[in-house]
C-alpha cells in the first residue's frame, strides 16, 4: 500500500467546478455552445464524464446560466454515478467561479474546469488533485511549439519572443479550498478581472505549480474547433471505421378497456387501448430503444421520462422522429428497422402500410426501410390471454450522413 506523502488525496474532499455560464456566441449557433452536441452528447456533458471516472472527485458542480434550463438540456445525457449540483453563473468568468465555489460546501481540494474542454483525461486531473493537495495551487501547461512573434495593436510585427520563457494555461486548474478564496476576494476588493483563476493566486504571491498538460485538450470556441472536436472525437471512438451498428428494443403494455389504442403512429379501432403515460404505442417504444441502442445513447426512460409531467400523454411518434435526430447528431444514418408486434387481437394487417408510413416520415425515410409484422400469442402468456401487447425491435445504423429515401 502506498504511503500518504505530500501530495496524496486520499483524506481530502475533493470538488469539481466546471465553469460553463458563457453565452458561447463565437461558436455561431444561437445554443451555447456548452449545450451543443458534439457526437451526439452535450459539449458540457462530455466535458463532465472524465471527472466522473475519477473516485477522487466526490461530487461535481456546473456552472451554468440558467440551472432549470441546463438540467432540462442535460437530461439523461449526465452520469449516474456521481452527485451533481448546479449553480447559477455570474457576468464574468470570476464571478461564476465564486459562485461554484460557494455551491461547493465541504471541499477541501477544487478543480476548476472550463465546461468547453471535453477531451480531459482522468491521469491529468489526478495529476492536478496531486499537485494541488501537495503545492496549494496546480496548473496544466504546454510548451509553446511555434515561433512566438510581438505585434503591435495594428498587427505589425515588432519581433520575435523566446518562446522558451512562455507556456499556454490549461484547465483544470486546482486549488485548496483556502487558497482560492483568499486569491478570489482580494481581487474582488481590488476590482482586478483575471483571466484565470492561476493568474488570481499567483497575484497573492503563492506559487502556483506545474503540471504538464495534454495537447488534446482544447478549449472549444469557434465553428472550426468543433469541426476539429468531432475529428478527434471520431478518432478515440472509432467511428470512423466502426462499419455498422445493431440495436435491440422491446416493450410491452397492459391493455385498458376504453382507452384508444395506438400503433406504429396510427389509432386502430379496438376496445382496449395499451396504458401508459404517453400514448402508449408500443411499436414506436420499441422502435425507439432499438434506435438509441444502436447508437450508444441514453434510453427512452432516460430521455423521455414518465416522472414528467410533459410528457403525459405524448405522441409516440414524436418521441420517435426525436430519437432519429439524436442519431443523426451521433454520427448515424438508418440502415433498416424491423418490428414485430405480438398481439391476439385486433388484426394488424389492415394497418401496416399506414405504421409503415407513419414512422418512416418521422425518420426521415421512407417505408421501404421499415419491416412490420403481427403475431398472435395463439392463447400462450398474457398477449395470448389478451391481457396485454408486446413489440420486439431491431435497427441497423451505418455511420455518417443521412438515411436514404429508398
């Protein structure tokens, strides 16, 4: 067993903050550019995933404009495993930095993260939590690569800077608790903006130590930087040779007297319709899993959960045509889907085409890719007992680009 030195961790509680309250408008999109998917998932949430790998990190807090609206935004895309908070951002960069320390009771060690850096990996923020327990204060940094050039305001080169003296600052950034506090309220009283939260300590006259950084994490800021995030992206994942994709879904209701029933996005004439919170239409559920299975993304239940109020009630088919928007931001296109409906009663063949139909237009394709087909349960279980209604889904994703119109 190792020994508790200097900079271990072990006895200290530790908190990320991940700063991400800016409007994000260099990004050229009217959504923050924190909310913005990025394979498909939140930039914000990828940016939160590394710290949740890390059982260091005993709890997060997001730093945000609104904490309704980014929950609402974040919802099923954050993971499961670690207590998360949200804290409402202030105009400045510093001002919100305050805000997530002050959400952030009982922590003796602070990682401060830009919410826009989601390739961080959990060896570089366990290096941060180490020099930050043993120094008080830790900064990741890269060496400058490239000829550092002077230039004047009007972008006239007044010659050429020693790049050796100089490195770029990278997030996280982490601190004690005490350190920071004291770096955040002496610029407070002194009206000074920093640019980061090192650069604040480093004025108190604490050092403020170094860690090597990661020449990955990039901080997202322009239309460019996405393009370039997505590449990146694609290259750790391996989706740009990950050939084809196969998801499976399954879901089954019990059937109400009097209620409608729904089907595939088309009402079938019956005495019984399937319960539930929505519209109850098993096909599309089942539709629905297979796709977002297929993809690699969160469930129904987590996107569209029946604890919402909003979603009491909802068209099936909506949920569906939105669950084939998130796989086209992930990257995919529908391949085929093939459904089969286990039900004694009523007969489905006169109603196929029009299911068909319905769901291909809320996929965007057309219905030459979408299999239907009835079953009876002929008397065994609860389909054949009439007591309820099973659908049994399979997709196919290819990757990139939209689904064709075949």
């Amino acid at each position: 067993m190792r020994s508790r030195g200097a900079g271990d961790t072990s006895s200290l509680s530790a908190v990320a903050i991940l700063v991400a309250a800016g409007r994000g408008l260099r990004a050229g999109s009217p959504t923050p550019k924190q909310f913005r998917p990025l394979g498909g998932t939140p930039l914000l949430a990828l940016s939160l995933r590394p710290f949740a790998a890390c059982t260091e990190i005993r709890r997060a807090i997001l730093v945000v404009p609104d904490p309704e609206e980014a929950r609402r935004l974040l919802s099923g895309w954050l993971p499961s495993g670690m207590p998360i908070d949200f804290a409402r951002g202030g105009e400045t960069r510093q001002a919100s930095t305050g805000a997530g320390l002050e959400a952030a009771e009982g922590a003796s060690l602070v990682l401060v993260h830009d919410g826009v850096r989601p390739f961080i990996t959990p060896d570089l923020i366990r290096r941060v939590l180490s020099c930050a327990a043993e120094h008080g204060a830790a900064v990741p940094l890269l060496p400058v690569q490239e000829t550092l050039k002077k230039v004047s305001p009007e972008g006239r080169i007044l010659g050429t800077v020693p790049r050796g003296e100089f490195a770029l600052a990278q997030t996280p950034q982490g601190f004690r608790r005490e350190v920071l506090e004291a770096a955040l309220r002496r610029a407070g009283s002194e009206g000074y903006e920093g640019t980061d939260e090192g650069e604040l300590v480093e004025r108190l006259g604490h050092p403020v130590a170094r860690v090597e950084g990661l020449r990955e994490n990039m901080k997202i800021t322009t239309p460019g930087d996405f393009l370039v995030a997505e590449a990146i992206l694609a290259r750790e994942s391996g989706a740009a040779a990950h050939g084809v994709r196969v998801g499976i879904g399954y879901d089954v209701h019990p059937l109400v007297p009097g209620r409608r029933l729904v089907l595939g996005g088309v009402e079938i004439p019956h005495s019984h319709g399937a319960g539930g919170h929505s519209d109850g239409d098993l096909v599309c559920h089942a539709a629905t899993d297979a796709l977002l299975g297929a993809a690699g993304l969160p469930d129904i239940g987590q996107l569209f959960p029946d604890s919402d109020p909003a979603f009491r009630d909802a068209s099936s088919l909506d949920l569906l045509a939105r669950a084939g928007a998130r796989i086209r931001e992930a990257g995919f296109s529908l391949g085929n889907l093939d459904l089969v409906v286990v039900a004694e009663e009523p007969m489905l063949s006169p109603h196929i085409a029009a299911m068909r139909e319905r769901i291909g237009q809320a996929l965007g394709c057309g219905p030459g890719r979408i299999g239907i087909k009835g079953k009876r349960g002929e008397g065994l279980g609860f389909e054949g007992r009439r007591e309820g209604m099973a659908a049994h889904a399979v997709a196919l994703l290819m990757p990139g680009g939209e689904a064709g119109k075949a």
